[in-house]
C-alpha cells in the first residue's frame, strides 16, 4: 500500500500545438478556475493509503512540502492509431523554479509517473516521462484509441516533501462519453487470464482483501516479472472519473531482476466512494507490460 497522497486538480484549456497553463481547482468541471486571478489552489484533497479521495480541505497539504505545476505541448491526432507526444514544463508552484531530475526522488524505481484513462474508463495508460535538454522540460508519448479527452495524473515525489497527484485533462474538444459500467471479474489479454475475487464485498469505508489469480495458457503462472518494484500495480478510478487509487501487492517484494512472483497477486483495498470502480492490473510478463481490467460495484456504506 501507499501512503496518503495529496491530490490537487488543474484547471486546463487545450489547443492542438499550445503551451497550457495548469491551475489547481476544486471539485467543478476540470476546466473550471476557482479564480482566474489567482492561480493557487482553492482546495487540496486529501488522500488516504489507498490513494482514494478523503474529502476537500484547504489545510490538507503539509505547507513545507514543494508544489509541482505545469504547463504542457502537446502534439499529435488523438484516435489515429500513432503515438501523441506530450511534454511537460515542471516549476515549484511556490518559487516558481524548474523541477528537473535532480529535483524529485526515485519513488517505484521513477522519478516522474503519469496515469491516464479517457472517460469512459477503458483506455488506460501509465508511462514515465524522461527529462529533455530543457531544465523542467519533460517528456513522454502514449497512443490514446480514441479521440478523446483524457484525464492525466502527474506522480511526483518532492525531494523532501510527500508524493502528490497533479490532475489535468488533455484534448478536452475530444468526444464526450459516459463511463462504461460493465462488472468484470475476469481479464483475458493474449494468453494470460485473470480472475478477481474479495474476501467481502466492496462497501465504502470497509477494508477488503482482494485477489488477481493469473494463469498463462491456462496453467497457474508464477513467473510474474519485476515492474516498477513489484510484482504487479493496482490502480483504480472511480465512475467521476476524478477519484484514483494506486496500491501494491501484499507479501515479498522482488529484490533483484530475477525475482519471480505470482501466481495470485493480492491487495488490500478501502473504497471511499460507492458505484462503479475500474481496476487495472499491471504486471510484467516476457519483458512486456499487461494491463489486466475489471470492473466492480462498490456498495454504499451500510
């Protein structure tokens, strides 16, 4: 499990080829400024162990801690089946200083992650931008299915702050559409097929242990390979498509590139929110990343 994450939501206003400034807002719509004045975030969300949204306070982030902000390029035709390349211009909200390599830690064997998902939850992306020759210039490339808007989660670690989520949303012009609910307890991706079960049944507020057993070629698999520190990353949005978690794997962690793990991966997960949960297993097999998804239902609290 992680630690509570801040989580801070921007405000941005997408063109094909622009620079975009990244403001902090609060629960409106993602392109809605708290005040176009003052670019410092209204609200700040606190987050618990499971990454889920604990509720809006002005005071939830420790002051000491650095800021990230952004402004972003972003290139390329969002639904043509090519890479769109996104860059990323990093600065300390505070100081306003360029946040290069130097200026976060390692955290999961990166210093930069972004996580992202289009609206109706099904395209899922998690990369891990690289820093230009440009101090605070960083970048990276995904190829979305769909044309689009698409929520991103920049995941940075401050050299001595806390790891924090910065939310934006890209290609906002893109197509709008509702979030696919379909449950799914099982995710076939080539020969790999998963299965999804938990100890209890999800209620928001009630801890539940749950558990992805993988089987390649129909034969329990334990040759799961190291990904970003574990053996496999569960990450969950819910239907908002605001609300995101990020938890590990239960039990050992690989300690070396030889280590193996599987063939059941578990976790424990506290939803905080009730209705429709999407769930992505990433792991690594054959040198190569599968992302795992399912959806499930999660009750209101009783």
């Amino acid at each position: 499990m992680i630690s509570p994450l801040p989580f801070r939501k921007l405000a941005l206003t997408f063109s094909i080829v622009a620079a975009l400034a990244l403001t902090a807002c609060s629960k409106p719509e993602p392109n809605t400024q708290a005040n176009a004045e003052d670019p410092l975030p209204a609200t700040q969300h606190a987050m618990d162990h499971d990454g889920m949204d604990m509720g809006e306070s002005p005071d939830a982030m420790d002051p000491n801690m650095p800021m990230a902000q952004a402004s972003v390029d972003v290139v390329g035709e969002f639904g043509s089946g090519k890479p769109v390349k996104v860059t990323l211009h990093i600065t300390d909200m505070m100081s306003g200083k360029v946040m290069g390599p130097e200026a976060f830690e390692i955290a999961h064997t990166q210093k930069v992650h972004v996580l992202g998902i289009d609206p109706s939850l099904t395209d899922y992306s998690h990369s891990h931008p690289v820093p230009t020759d440009k101090a605070g210039d960083w970048t990276f490339s995904f190829t979305p299915k769909f044309n689009r808007p698409y929520h991103l989660w920049l995941d940075v670690k401050a050299i001595g702050g806390k790891q924090e989520y910065v939310m934006f949303t890209i290609n906002e012009k893109g197509a709008a559409v509702p979030v696919e609910k379909l449950p799914a307890l099982t995710a076939v991706v080539g020969n790999i097929t998963a299965s999804l079960s938990f100890d209890a049944p999800l209620v928001v507020g009630a801890p539940a242990m749950g558990h992805v057993n993988i089987l390649r070629d129909g034969k329990p698999f334990a040759s799961l390979e190291p990904v970003m520190g574990a053996y496999g990353h569960i990450v969950g949005i819910s239907e908002d498509w605001e609300t995101i978690s990020h938890v590990h794997p239960m039990g050992t962690e690989p300690s070396k590139e030889n280590d193996r793990g599987g063939p059941m991966v578990d976790f424990h997960l506290e939803p905080k929110h009730a209705g429709f949960l999407k769930l992505f297993t990433q792991i690594q097999v054959d040198g190569k990343d599968v992302f795992l998804p399912f959806g499930v239902t999660v009750q209101p609290a009783k």
